[in-house]
C-alpha cells in the first residue's frame, strides 16, 4: 500500500509538527517588509516629522506594489503532495482552489512533467485543511498560484521522483544511474521489459522513506512533456455531467437549512432581538439569537429564510449614506495624500502645455453565479465545514474564534467554487454556518440568495482618478501626476486588513494597484488619497488595476491626441526602460500586427488601445467597436500577454477571453448604488451582466519573455479592457468617456 | 407528489408553491441544477419538463406532476456496455473546453440541447439568439458559441 501520511517518516512527522511555526513564519515575512518599515516610521515621527514620514511611507509602498505577494511555505514531505496507490494511480493532491481558473489542470501539468507520469493514471483532488498544507498557501487569490507554486511543485515532484528511483534501483540491484523514469514507471535504460510502475515499487518498499535533504536537478525546459502544452482541463466531465459538488450542493445526512438576519442599514448592529412569530412558522426549528447575531435553522431552505422575517428585531447605528455623498467623498482633493511613487520632480518640468482630466469608477459587485454557501457540522470538541471558499485558512481562523476552539479541531473541505472573482476571501457564510451548527447539533447548511450576495457581500470600491500632465514645445511628455482617491481594498478589517497596515502605509496598496506610472517620463508622480466610506468594499479581479488603469491609460490616450501622435505609436515612444520596455513593445507590435492597426477600420468602426503591467504580466489590448446613441458593442478584441513560460495555453486564452467579457460588462453595464445606507440593486434584473450578444469576437497571442512563469494570468488582462473601449469610443466619435459604466447618451 | 426526473420517479412530500429548483436539489438530492438568481434571469437553473426549457428556480414542481423532467444529471444516455455515454452537447462542451467555473454550464448545455432539438443545422445568430438569455459570468460566451455549433455537428455525425 502506499504511505498514507500518519504512517510517514519522522521526516514528515517533524514537517507536521512545524506547521504551526512555518505558518508563523510566512507571516513573519510578510511582515518583514512592514516591520522595517515600522521603525523608519517611528523613527521618522520623532526625528524627522512629516517628511520623513512621507519618504518611509513611499519606500515601503514601492516595495509593496512591485514586490511578489506573500504566500505560505509548501510541506517538505511529498506524500503530502502525492499518493501513489498500488494499482499505480498518482493521486495529487492540489492546495490551490478550482474555482474555474483552470489552476488543478495547470498545477498537474507541473507536477506531472517533473514526476514524469502518465496523464493517464492521474487523479487530482482537492487538498483539505488536514491534508498538511497551511492555510496561507491554500490562500487562491491575486494571479499568484502558477508563479507561487511553480518551483516548489516541480521541487517536490522531481524529490518524490529521485526517492522512487533509489528504491527502484535497490529493487533491481542497479545502479540509480541506469534507472530511466518514463510515463509512471522505472526502467533500465534501454530495457522496457524492466519497467516496474511506480505503485509496486511504492508497494514493495521494505522500511520507511528518506527524504533527500537536498534538491535533485530539474528537467530542462525542452524536455517538458506537459508544462506548454493545452492539456485538457481535469475537472470538466464531472462539470458537464452535474456531478461535480460545490459549496451549495453539499448534503449530508441529517442536515437542516438555516437562514441569517442581515442589517438594514450598512454597519448596523442588533440592539435588540427576540424570537417574535419565528418559531412557529412551516418548518422552522430553532431559532438561534446570540451576540449580534440572530438566525433560524429549518427543514427546508425556504422556510428557513421566510422564518427570518417573523423575527423581531431591533436594529442600531449604521450608515445613511446616499449614492450623492459617496460621489462627493470619492474624489482626488487637491492637498494632501500619501505618495507612492516619485521621480524626477513634476512641478518644474517644461510646461508649454498642460493636459488634465478626472475619471470615475463605480462600485460593483462580483455577481459570481454561485452565492456564498457552506455547510457546518459542529461538536463539543471538533467541527466540520465545507466551503466554497479562496481562503481555507482565514476562514478556519474566523470558525476558531466565532466557536471558541482550536484550530487544530476544526477541518475546513474547501469544494469546488461556481466563481469568485474576490467574493470568496472572506469568512461570512462559513462562521454563520458554523454558528448554527453549534447551537442546534444538526449540520448547517447556508446558502445565501442572490439579493443576499449582492446587498450584503464586500464590493469594488468606488474611485476616482485625476491625472495631469505637461508637454514641452516640442510636443514631448515631460511630466505626468496621477492622483487616485478610492475606498478600501487591503484596509477593510474584513479581509485582514485595517489599523496597522493603514498607519504604516498611508496608502491601501491594493487599491493603488495599476497606479504606479511605468512609462518612461522624466517627471513622475503619484499619490493616492484614501476617501473611505461607509460601506464594505474589497477585493473585486483586478483589485485597484481596473480603475486605475481605465483612467491612466485613458489618459495616455488623450495626451497622444494633444501631442498629435498615433496613440500605439505614442505608448512605444514612452515604453518603460530596460527589460519591461522591450516587453511592452513586443505586445504592443504583437497586438498591433493581429488587429491590423496600420490600416484604418471599416466606416462606422472605431479601434482603441490599451497597455498595462500588473503582476508581472505585459498585457496590449485592442478593441473595435461601433456606437449609436443608444449602445456601445466591441466587435472584435486583439490582445497580446506576456506572462513568461505558459503552462497551458488553452488555459491562458480561456482567461484572456473571460477577462475582456467580464470587462465589457462591467464597463458598460454594472454600478452598484447605494441609498440610505444599503445597496439598491438586489438581483440582474436591476444590476445587468454582459450576454453572449456582448461577446467580441477574440484573438489571443501569448507572448512569452522568460522561461519560467513571471506573471498571472486570472486578472492583469481585465484593467486594460475599460481604457481601451473608451479610446476606441474617443477614435470614432470624439468622444472622451471618463465615467463608467459608459453610456453615450 | 410524484415526480419523474431522469426517467425515474420520485414520491416528494412538498406544498403546491414549492419551487423545482429545491425540491431537486435539497428534497431529491439532484444538485446538478443550479440556483443563481431566484428570478429566472440568469438560466443557471434550466431544465427541460416535457422537452421545454424551463427555469426551475420559478417554476412550482406541481406544475411538472405527469410530465418528464430532465435535468444535467439525465443528459447523457448509459450504452449497451453500461458505459456513460454523454449527449453531443456535453461532449462539444469539453471538446471546446467551455466550462471555467461552470456554475452556469447546467443551464446552458441544458438550453442548448433544447436548442438543438428544434434546430439541428442553426447558423451563428441562430446559436446567440438561443443562448444569449443565459449568463455566463466567467465569460465563456465565445467557446458557448463555438461548442454549440459543435455540437450539432456531433448529433449529425451520430445520426
């Protein structure tokens, strides 16, 4: 039999041992660039005042908005990773979250080249919180699982790989040298009728593994079976066939529905609550009131959630805002803010001409298809719950605190996830769930509904951007200012966020992405202002990129025009320098050649471009579009990526197209507004998507700068999307857009 | 009531306004189908009662009483050798690699195969006329699109 982990080495004994502390420790270094920080800052406040302050603030921003994101250390032990069962099924063990991005299929592929098995006799799953890895690498978030995960995985494949082929050897009496590893099998080079499969060897291993302290040499990349090519995705015929379960179609045997009491207003609490009538309502059999909290628990979803409006109760503080004053909050004033980035000095650059423009962005919501939903089962001492979740390891905190248990007691399932896009970084459904498992001993099943998830989520917050710039008498870009002023991204407490990290950076680093200026500019600045409001926003794809990079690549639009250049043409003079600047002009070129820019479209068409660097992608993005008074429509969009080495190029396109889809609608279509203090749109009848009507026709080309994955692929291409309709808007008609969604009217 | 979903039938103890879309997913335990909106909006909750498409999140299950319901789960057909054998939609649907999250994707295989049925050569408008009351928020539309057509190829090819 394989090694199940509890019978492992001591090896994987003391890796399991030191969970806890690697957790620390990942954080630790998260932290580590925060706590240099703390001390300059400190230190700044009481020797140098403000302005050192500023210059702390500035230099820890740089680092937090060019440096990689934060992950968890992967377990040491590959049987954490794999188990290879005697009937020689590899059964891989995936820490990351399908929640359609593709990441199973793409880590596989990893995993499988190094490994060097059969495609055929794999089996993915999806790793759970008792599997060994810890909470902050099973975090699926920020386009970060490929390059995160890409040397560690082939690591830990090509160890398993060499254990194999020591026990292989010792088996047959040769030497390791001989051993050939070929399609989950060992043999002697040139002697197939040697081959034994890696299951028997496994199988027939006499004693316990020794997991090699150091790290075997890794394939080069020309000898990759897998990694580059499109292999088909592992989780689709479940998906086809409806058999694949997600967090809403949990069942287990026993369980009841419940349903949570939601505020009228955003951030108000419940002063007073009873059971009212609730308890006698069809179907309802508990009703749970507890600390701010009030719920039901039935034996039909239905009634669950009609019970809840039979409750009496009384509800205290809270915001009134209306949709006027958030508009009015969301702006860039002319004083104040934290800088975050500074080169050259913008104020006394040649100013024979001055260029300036204002931009906004609304809030939206996510408005993935499948609302939050979980399903708990709790004990005195242990607790169950799986979750349709990108954050197993936050949401086992959260459990850990709303029970008052150890973390250890509690096993988070994480479930495939019909969509996120950043809804799912939170905690929400999973504690409700969690809650009313415990107060009633019957597993809990919660699943919000639409008018829930759209009223009661975290949502992109709203931002506003105003850019200037000067020319010199000779038409050259010689300065460029780009002040942005939105709510919370990182600092809502919700998400992590909030006090500390607000003191420390000034600046809320997720909202200020795509903010950064990497045209090559004498005079740069930037400065972001936070202008929070009272109402929950977060993570939404693409975080600060989509606002940011509407308005900034807007911009570059408009100073092209006044500069009287060709708007590609114009991005090329200014292209970063070094290696960044060579990559934007390969996408610029690629994306010019695949639309034809050179010649003019059809009458009646209007063609617009767009070109961003976010998270260590190069995206060039071109779209045609046609225009009435009445609609915009984008026929036809050319979009060249850089992300270095790609794993699975179908994979890659399938995001490039979702991206620029998911990008039309919000750019066209989707606001969420808020009066007296709580959304107004509750379902798609008042909040539309894009359709297949909308859909452009799309051309990808994947360009590919480095040998290894330097960039993400779920969210860099959607931030170029909205500058690029409304440049091509500018391109047919005259007209500037500089508020979404866009209308013509 | 009793209900015939997938060619078998189900004795249900549900009230007269009980929606389908619960009691096939929580009575029946079919979680194929998908709730995504609660308004018939977005068509993830699609299935066919008597061959029609019809949103099951609106729908009373009374109203299905003596008819046939299909649903994701009753797409595909079993062979002689017992094997699954998926129904062309299905099979153009990973041929193209349409799903990313897939939440949808019941709706919209279940949409299409209806689809197919009434029009089994459809051209390009055809395909986004019939199609384009689903919402696909990963933004598959251009694969949808394709696979379908694919699709009726498949059926064709099978015929």
């Amino acid at each position: 039999m394989a090694k199940q982990p509890e019978q492992l080495s001591p090896e994987e004994q003391a890796a399991a041992a030191e969970k806890k502390a690697r957790r620390a420790i990942s954080r630790r270094r998260f932290l580590m660039v925060l706590g240099g920080g703390v001390g300059v800052l400190a230190v700044g406040a009481v020797l140098g005042g403000p302005t050192l302050v500023r210059e702390a603030r500035l230099a820890i921003n740089q680092a937090f908005l060019t440096g990689a994101a934060p992950s968890g250390a992967p377990p040491k032990s590959p049987f954490v990773w794999f188990e290879i069962t005697a009937d020689n099924i590899a059964h891989l063990y995936i820490p990351k979250i399908e929640m359609g991005q593709g990441i199973h299929t793409a880590l596989t592929q990893i995993a499988a080249d190094e490994l060097e098995l059969d495609w055929a006799q794999i089996q993915v799953h999806q790793a759970d919180s008792a599997r060994g890895f810890d909470g902050d690498l099973m975090f699926t978030f920020g386009s970060t699982s490929v390059t995160a995960m890409y040397q560690p995985i082939r690591e830990i494949a090509a160890t398993l790989r060499e254990m194999l082929r020591a026990e292989a050897a010792a088996q047959m009496g040769r030497t390791t040298t001989e051993m050939v590893a070929v399609g989950s099998a060992f043999e002697v080079s040139g002697a197939p009728e040697t081959r034994i499969a890696y299951g028997k060897i496994i199988t027939d291993k006499q004693g316990e593994w020794s997991i090699p302290g150091t790290v075997p040499a890794l394939k080069a990349n020309s000898d990759f079976r897998y990694i580059g090519t499109s292999a088909p995705r592992v989780d689709l015929r479940e998906k086809v066939t409806g058999r694949a379960i997600y967090g809403y179609d949990v069942r287990v045997e026993g369980m009841v529905y419940g349903a949570v009491a939601r505020p009228p207003r955003y951030g108000a609490k419940l002063k007073s609550a009873t059971a009212g009538d609730a308890e006698t309502q069809p179907g309802v059999i508990a009703v749970v009131i507890q600390d701010g909290f009030a719920g039901v628990i039935a034996s039909a979803r239905t009634q669950a959630q009609n019970a809840i409006l039979h409750l009496a109760l009384e509800w205290e503080g809270g915001t009134t805002i209306s949709q006027a004053e958030i508009d009015s909050i969301v702006s860039v004033p002319a004083e104040g803010g934290t800088l975050i980035q500074r080169d050259g000095d913008v104020t006394s650059a040649a100013n024979s001409k001055r260029i300036e423009a204002r931009y906004r962005t609304p809030m939206a919501v996510h408005a993935q298809l499948e609302p939050q939903a979980a399903m708990a089962t709790v004990t005195a001492d242990s607790a169950v719950v799986y979750v349709s979740t990108q954050a197993p390891g936050l949401t086992r905190e959260k459990i850990a605190l709303a029970l008052k248990l150890d973390e250890a007691k509690i096993e988070i399932i994480p479930t495939y996830v019909g969509g996120a896009f950043g809804r799912k970084t939170g905690a929400d459904v999973g504690v409700e769930a969690a809650l009313l498992a415990k107060a009633t001993g019957r597993p809990v099943h919660v699943g919000w509904t639409r008018e829930e998830d759209m009223k009661y989520g975290y949502r992109r917050p709203p931002a506003a951007n105003h850019l200037w710039a000067t020319l010199d008498g000779e038409g050259n870009l010689t300065a460029l200012h780009h002040g942005i002023a939105s709510s919370d991204v990182l600092f809502n407490p919700e998400v992590g966020g909030g006090g500390f990290l607000e003191t420390l950076l000034g600046a809320d680093p997720l909202a200020a992405y795509g903010g950064l200026i990497h045209y090559n500019i004498p005079n740069r600045r930037v400065i972001y202002h936070t202008t929070r409001v009272p109402v929950p926003t977060a993570y939404w794809r693409g975080l600060g990129s989509f606002a940011n990079t509407f308005a900034s690549e807007s911009f570059m639009d408009e100073i092209a025009f006044e500069a009287g250049i060709d708007p590609l043409e114009f991005r090329l003079r200014y292209k970063p320098e070094g290696d960044l600047g060579a990559r934007y002009e390969a996408a610029l070129t690629a994306a010019s050649q695949l639309a034809n820019w050179a010649t003019p479209p059809a009458p009646g068409r209007g063609r617009g471009v767009a070109v961003t660097y976010d998270r260590g992608t190069v995206v060039a993005l071109i779209v045609e579009v046609s225009g009435d008074e009445q609609r915009i429509r984008v026929h036809h969009a050319w979009c060249a990526v850089d992300p270095g080495l790609v794993i699975n190029p179908d994979g890659a396109i399938a995001q490039v197209q979702g991206s620029i889809i998911m990008g039309i609608s919000s750019a066209l279509y989707e606001r969420q507004v808020v009066e007296n203090g709580m959304a107004t749109n509750q379902n798609f009848n008042d909040y539309p998507l894009a359709r297949m009507t909308d859909a452009p026709t799309i051309d990808v080309a994947l360009l590919s700068s480095d040998d290894t994955p330097i960039g993400g692929m779920g969210e860099p291409v959607i931030g170029a999307v909205p500058a690029a309709i409304s440049n091509a808007v500018f391109a047919l008609m005259g007209l500037r857009l500089r508020e979404m969604p866009f209308t013509l009217g | 009531m009793e209900l015939n979903v997938n060619g078998q039938t189900y004795e249900v103890e549900v009230s007269a306004d009980d929606l389908l879309l619960w009691v096939l997913r929580d009575t029946i335990g079919l979680t194929g189908t998908k709730f995504g909106c609660g308004i018939g909006v977005c068509g993830s909750c699609s299935v066919h009662i008597d061959g029609m498409v019809m949103r099951s999140c609106i729908t009373p299950a009374a109203i299905a009483v003596g008819k046939t319901i299909t649903t994701i789960e009753g797409l595909a057909t079993v062979n002689d050798a017992g094997e699954e054998v998926l129904h062309p939609v299905q099979e153009a649907f990973i041929e193209h690699q349409v799903p990313q999250c897939s939440w949808c994707m019941s709706g919209q295989m279940m949409t299409a195969a209806a689809f197919l049925e009434s029009n089994p050569t459809p051209n390009d408008d055809d395909i986004i006329a019939a199609m384009s009351n689903n919402t696909c928020r990963c933004g598959t539309y251009v694969r949808i699109r394709s696979a379908v057509a694919r699709a009726a190829q498949i059926a064709e090819d099978r015929a």
